[in-house]
C-alpha cells in the first residue's frame, strides 16, 4: 500500500526539487571500518591471516574514531547533515561474555552527545558483521544460543544509550553477511576465494541456518528494544539490489532471476515483516517474527544482472554477469543503475512501512563520477517521494574513506578522501555538492548545472511536472 502522492508536501517549482520538512540527511558507517583498534572480533582475526585482504591491508587505526570520531561528524554538521549512522561494536561493548566494559559505554555514549548537540540524530546498528571472539569460539552465529546473547546485548545497548537514540537498526544485510562468510568461502579444491568474510566457508546449507538464526536474532532484539524503549523506531539494513535478467525477452533468464530477486533483494523485509524466513525454496514462517520492522532499511549500490546457465546447478542456473553497457564503478564493484533504486522503493512502499535508504555509495577514488551518482540518486527519491512511497531520509556510504572490508583501503567510497596512513583528509568535490543538498533540503537547477550538467535537461524536464 502507498501513501498519498505528497505533491503538497514536496516541491517542484522554480528548478527546485525540494525534499518533505524532516527529511534526514546523513552518511553511514560502521564501527570495524572507522574505529580502529578493534583487536577482539573475528574480523581483526580474519585480517591478520595470509590472502583475506587485497595486498595484506589491516584496518589498523581505520578513521581513528575511537579515538576522535568528533572530527568528522563535526565536518558532516557543517555539511548541513542532520543525521547519522553508526554502528556500536558488540566485542568492546562485551569483550568477554556476560561482562559489560562501562569505559566503551561511556565513549559510546559521548560520540552520541555530541552528534546531538550538533544537530546530528544517531542511527544506530547492534550488528555490522563484526562478532566477538568469545562468541565465535561458541559458534557465533551457526549457534542458534547467539540469539539469546544478541537479545541481551540489545536490551543492554537501549539502555545504555536509549537517552540519545531511537532509531535502531538491528543486522546490516544480513543476508550478504551470510552469503559472503558461508558461502563465498573457499571450496575445498581451491585455495583462497576472493571477497570472502569469516568464517570463510563454503556450505549452503549451513548458510540457509545462519540466515534463520540471523533473523531469529533480529525479532529477539527488535523486542528487547521496544521493551526497554517503547517509542523505539526499529529495522533491518536491508542490502537491495536491483536484480534483472540479461535478456528481458528471455523467459529462461527471467527465471532465472527470480531467486536471486527472492533471496539477495526482498527476504529481509519478507522476514521482519512478514516474519518468512527464506529456505532453499520457499519459506519458513516464524510467528514472532511478524511486524518486527517499524521502518524499512534500503541499501541501495547496483544493479545485478542475471543470466540462465545451464552448469550452474549450485546456483539454482543463474549465473551473474555483466549488462552490456553498463556503466560501472572502480574495479568493477558495481553496475551503476539509479532508475533501479525508484523501482525498489516503488514495490517496497506496498509493505505499508516508513523507508530510510540506509545506504547508498559509489567507490570512486578520483570523484569523477560520484557527483553524478549522487544526483541521480536522489533524483529517483524524489520522483518516489512524489509518488507517493514514505521515505523519511537518505544516508549516503561514506562521509570518510575507510577500510572497505575484503578490499582492504581499494575502494574508496568517502565525501571526504583519508589517508589512512597520516590520517589526512581533504573534501571532495562531492562534499560540497552534498552540502548544498543538505543544507537546502533541496536538490536545484543550478546544483546540477554546477556539478553534472549532462544530467540538467533530464532531472529539470518538462515532462515531470518541473518549472
Ligand atoms: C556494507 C558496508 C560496505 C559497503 C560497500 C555495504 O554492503 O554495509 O559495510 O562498506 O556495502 O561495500
């Protein structure tokens, strides 16, 4: 079901594409890439053996924010942001079980202050793939114990932190943090597998029951949060891709297409909506898992193109490949689509639920193609706001360069480029331009004149209804 177009609500007149009064405007991060020093969970373990991070990289001091996280939210709230993303890590939190570190908490609990007393709203992630040690040597979660633990750990976070923050998210993606710690692993004949998280394995079906603990984790926090924090807005970062097939004319591709669609795009909202938890085919309902989203989470970087291939069994015959065409970030991360993003937000807003694009971004170290990408985005919000589909605000991925997983310090996806080595910054150009944005909760004209002409003719034509 969708709302009401907000045709009163937003404006299109004078070249000026005006966002709802409210909207949220911010970046997202996460505690592992930004923090440093994160020495108790499985990633720090997972980056200091031989062949997980491009070139041996480590996250070593990352964006030196636990130290002086304050540097670089004080930068966004000059940029005219008005919220942020964060996530807590659960091993400082609870470096061993059942032992809550006060010191972390009260640093926590800091970081948050500030980002109020500058006009920044908090979001924040219980679970941004980084799991303590202690917990991974219990099996972390392939353990369905992991869920209680989680449970607890969320209720102790509303508590600490509930004065600052109400809007929470409880697991980013989870289920490309499933597929890449159990899937993309090695298999057995090969050595390393590239782009894969820990534990690195390669077991379906051990995925499909990561997945449900994962989900089953996610309803327990939602409710441990609501009960410590009644008014709490809760959801799922949930990652989206815009799955298509290669050949739209092609009824094997379009087949093709349908699990991925089903399983990478919509079973994290079929989950904390719906309470359905994705099995091999099909799905598992879970009662307690019903209405356990108060807001939907887009995470919004591609477009996935599927072909039908008849020796990929594993894969249900569906094998990714690239659009002819398409236009794609560094190092071939993604497929640059923004028409795909309106899509999305088009069929989410059916679920009936408040939506936070929760992250969006482009690796692109020499930003030369992310002012453009920026643009287009928001463009496709707004042409989904003015259709009417709820979404509140816009969290773009990332205000700092910071270590980007697998990819170690490759991909750089900041407003502001860091070296992580003197800890320099400079602003990019698309700094500015997400500062005008900010800052007018608009998108005009003259901003897109300024930063991707190419774009003007099209964002400012006629035909939408635009002076
Ligand atoms: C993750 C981020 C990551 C970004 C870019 C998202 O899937 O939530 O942690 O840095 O993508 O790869």
């Amino acid at each position: 079901m969708e709302g009401r177009p907000l045709d009163a609500a937003i404006g299109s007149a004078q070249n000026v594409l005006r966002f709802p009064e409210g909207f949220r405007w911010g970046c997202a991060t996460a505690a592992h890439q930004v923090e440093g020093g994160n020495t108790n969970n499985d990633w720090y373990a997972w980056e200091q053996a031989e062949g997980h991070i491009h070139g041996g990289q480590k996250s070593d001091r990352a964006c030196d924010w636990w130290r002086d996280a304050e540097a670089d939210l004080r930068l966004a709230a000059q940029m005219g942001q008005n919220a942020h993303r964060l996530s807590v890590e659960w091993s400082r939190i609870e470096p061993r079980e059942g032992l809550w570190d006060d010191a972390a908490i009260d640093r926590y609990r800091a970081i948050l202050r500030f980002m109020r007393d500058n006009g920044i709203e908090p979001m924040v992630t219980l679970h941004h793939f980084t799991t303590p040690l202690w917990l991974v040597e219990r099996g972390g979660w392939e353990n369905p114990a992991t869920i209680s633990l989680f449970e607890r750990f969320a209720g102790k976070v509303a508590r600490a932190l509930g004065e600052y923050c109400d809007l929470w998210i409880t697991l980013n993606e989870p289920l490309n943090y499933a597929l890449l710690g159990w899937l993309s692993g090695a298999p057995r004949d090969r050595m390393h597998a590239q782009n894969s998280f820990p534990p690195g394995k390669h077991d379906l079906f051990l995925m499909l029951k990561v997945v449900e603990n994962l989900f089953r984790g996610h309803g327990a926090a939602y409710h441990a949060l609501h009960r410590e924090q009644p008014h709490a807005q809760v959801g799922v970062g949930n990652n989206m891709p815009f799955v298509a097939p290669l050949n739209d004319k092609s009824l094997l591709d379009r087949l093709a297409a349908v699990q991925p669609a089903r399983l990478l795009t919509w079973s994290g909202i079929e989950a904390s909506v719906r309470g359905r938890i994705p099995r091999l085919i099909g799905w598992r309902h879970v009662k307690e898992l019903e209405n356990t989203s108060d807001f939907i989470g887009v995470q919004y970087y591609q477009r996935v193109t599927i072909a039908f291939d008849a020796a990929s069994i594993g894969t249900l015959f569906s094998r990714q490949v690239v659009s002819p065409g398409a236009e794609l970030s560094d190092l071939n991360f993604s497929e640059v689509y923004p028409q795909g993003l309106y899509h999305l937000l088009r069929r989410t807003a059916r679920y009936g639920k408040p939506i936070y694009i929760t992250e969006n971004g482009i690796p692109d170290a020499d930003d030369d193609r992310r002012p453009a990408f920026l643009i287009a985005h928001l463009w496709q919000i707004w042409k989904a706001l003015r259709d009417g589909v709820p979404v509140k605000g816009y969290f773009h991925w990332t205000l700092t360069d910071n270590f980007e997983w697998a990819e170690g310090w490759n991909l750089r996806f900041g407003l502001i480029k860091l070296d992580p080595h003197t800890q320099a910054r400079e602003m990019r150009r698309s700094a500015a331009l997400y500062g005008e944005m900010c800052k007018s909760n608009a998108l005009s004209a003259d901003t897109v004149q300024l930063y991707a002409p190419e774009l003007t003719s099209e964002v400012f034509a006629p035909s939408q209804g635009v002076a």
